[in-house]
C-alpha cells in the first residue's frame, strides 16, 4: 500500500475506534455487537501490512455479523471493504469477496431482515462505488511504480554514460598523453648525457613532436569533453594508426632513437585479425614500450614481436634489463595494464607480464575468431 495511504487508513481507522469507544462509554455496557465493530476496525487497519489477512479477516467478522445479528450495517461494511480489496489484493481475492457479500445479501433479503425495500440495490451500488475508487486507486498506484522504476532505469543509464565518458577522457589521458609527456621526459633526462650533437638532434626532435602530439591530444580530449559522440560513430583513433604491425615498426624505431637497441619481428600486415584486434594489440603495444620507458630506461635491449596465426595472434614484448633490473617491475598501482587486459578480454584475449630473468615481459594473445562484446 502506498505510505500516504496507510497513513490515512490509520487516522480513519483511529476515528473509528474513538466513535465505538464512546457508544459503548455512552451506553454503560459492552455488548457483543461492539466486540465484533472492535475486531472489524481492527482487520481493517491490518490492509495497511497485510492486505491478504485482513481481507479474511473481514470476510469473517462480516459473515459473523451479519449472521447473528441479520442487520444490514454489516454488509454495508462488508461492501464499503470492497474498496480496499480492490486496491490491494489479488484478482481472486476481490471475487471471493463479492461473491461473500453477494450470498450475505441474498440470504437476509430471503429470510426477511432490516433491509428496506431496495436494500439490496442500495448495497449494491455501494459495493461498486467502493469498487471502482479501489481499482482507481490501484491504477494511479501502478502507474506511480512504473515511473519509479522508469526513473529508476533511466539514473542507472544516465550513471553508465557518465563511467562510460570517463573511461573515454581516462583513455584518452592514458594511451595519448601521458605517452607522449614519458617521451619527452625520457628525453629531457637523457639530453644532458647525450655524446653527439646527432643525438641530442634525436632527442630535442623527439621532444618537440612528442610535445605536439601531447598538445595536439589534449585539444582532442577538449573536442570529446565538449561534444557528444553520435550513436554508431567511430571510436577515437589511437596512435599509429591503430594498425599493430607498423605500430610495432614505429614503437621499435622510438625505443631505438632513445638508446635502447630494439629488435622487431612483425609480418607488414595482420592479415587474419580483425581492425578492432588490430587495435587493441597496438595500444597493448605502446603501453608495453611506455613501461620499458619509464620504468626501465637503462635497459640493454628491447624486441617486440607479432605472430599472425590462423587461430590465434600474439604479442610479446620483452626487454633486457640493464643495472636495473628491479626497475622493470611496473606499478601495480597503474591503470595501463588492467585497462589493457580489460580491453584483450573483450576480444576473447588475455595478457600475461611479469619479471624474467634477465628483464620484464609481456605476452597478448588473441583469438582470430571471436564475437566483439
């Protein structure tokens, strides 16, 4: 039952109570006309809990009522009860009720009673009357739940387009930024201990474009912010291309120019993996060399590799840790790597990196055949 409603069931319910309490002050004794009003106040009071047992309830002190005392004030009652049936209790229930008053009527309208002539239509309508306010009742009641729930679903939606949205900016921060901004503090460091003039020409060039890419990446991120991506538009565009096989070419080359020697085996294309696979192993890529870069910057040697299966694609990244081995450890704390295997995961994918002997690995496989989640 609606709070409102019980509420006002329980103060009408009171009055009641107050109104026979007085009749029997008034008159001096307790009769047993007034212990059965007491017990039908109080099944009345019981639809505000639970409406199956007092409408028995009712039914019964009704009955008891009307038979002992054949007076029609009980089925009045029995019928203006009719309207809390109907709000609150099974479809079966209400037809038990009516066909309860319907044999009540019927029998003291037989048998002669205090009903007048007409009574029984009288009754009748009442318990129509009484009907018809109960179904409206609860028909605004079902609708108010419906628009509960409505609301309820559309919060809930509203809460995964906001995580949605912040996934997008953290990726964006992620994959774009902050690999870039390892770049040029990578670089920044090295300049200082740079041999030649042709490396620190490596070095300055590899921090201005990584500086102009981050700030080409941060205008993006400020366009995603401010926009709203239309349903079915692509995704936003990751480094390289997305494409594995150069990105594997290009992130070699970049490990290279910052002095780590880089061996890359990759085929010139991914001929049995999907764009979105492609995808996910080049981002998977670049944040295996950004580990290397951050955490491992003295490393003696780096290889990335792709094997293009027909069943399964797979890269490995490793590195060969130089005095530092323990620095090849990444951050447990990090995003890159659990944001990495949740991406692989929704490929059918999984990764796998960790401490070697001699440095750190990481290992993506990804089945060539499986449905996009």
């Amino acid at each position: 039952m609606h709070p409102v409603a019980r509420i006002l069931l329980i103060v009408v319910v009171s009055v009641l109570l107050c109104i026979a309490v007085g009749f029997i002050i008034t008159a001096g004794h307790f009769a047993r006309a007034d212990l059965l009003a007491l017990m039908l106040y109080a099944a009345i009071a019981a639809y505000a809990w639970h409406p199956l047992t007092a409408a028995f309830m009712v039914m019964v002190i009704c009955s008891l009522g009307a038979v002992l005392t054949g007076s029609g004030g009980d089925l009045l009652e029995l019928a203006i009860a009719l309207g809390l049936v109907a709000a609150t209790c099974a479809p079966w229930v209400i037809g038990l009720h009516v066909l309860v008053l319907s044999a009540l009527t019927a029998d003291i309208a037989l048998n002669g009673s205090s009903l007048t002539d007409g009574g029984v239509y009288g009754i009748a309508g009442i318990a129509m009357i009484a009907f018809l306010a109960g179904l409206a009742f609860r028909i605004v009641t079902a609708r108010e739940a419906i628009l509960v729930a409505e609301r309820a679903r559309v919060v809930t939606d509203l809460e995964a387009l906001a995580r949605e949205e912040q996934e997008r900016i953290a990726d964006a921060l992620h994959d774009g930024i902050a690999h870039d901004l390892t770049l040029v503090l990578f670089h920044a460091r090295a300049l200082p201990r740079q041999p030649d003039e042709a490396a620190r020409q490596v070095s300055l060039t590899t921090i201005e474009d990584s500086a102009e890419n981050a700030l080409q990446s941060v205008q993006s991120l400020l366009s995603l912010m401010r926009e709203t991506r239309p349903e079915g538009a692509e995704a936003c565009p990751t480094r390289y291309d997305g494409d594995a096989a150069q990105t594997a070419t290009s992130l070699g080359m970049l490990l290279s120019e910052a002095g780590i020697p880089t061996r890359v085996l990759a085929p010139e294309a991914l001929h049995s993996a999907t764009p979105a696979v492609g995808r996910v192993l080049a981002e998977t890529a670049i944040e295996a060399v950004t580990n290397i870069l951050k955490h491992a910057p003295s490393s003696q040697s780096a290889s990335i590799k792709i094997s293009d299966g027909p069943d399964i694609v797979e890269l490995v990244v490793n590195n060969k840790a130089g005095l530092a081995v323990g620095a090849t450890r990444a951050s447990g704390g990090g995003r890159g790597l659990p944001r990495a295997r949740q991406r692989l995961a929704l490929c059918g994918g999984r990764l796998e990196s960790g401490s070697t002997a001699d440095g750190w690995e990481l290992r993506a496989t990804v089945p060539t055949h499986h449905p996009q989640k």
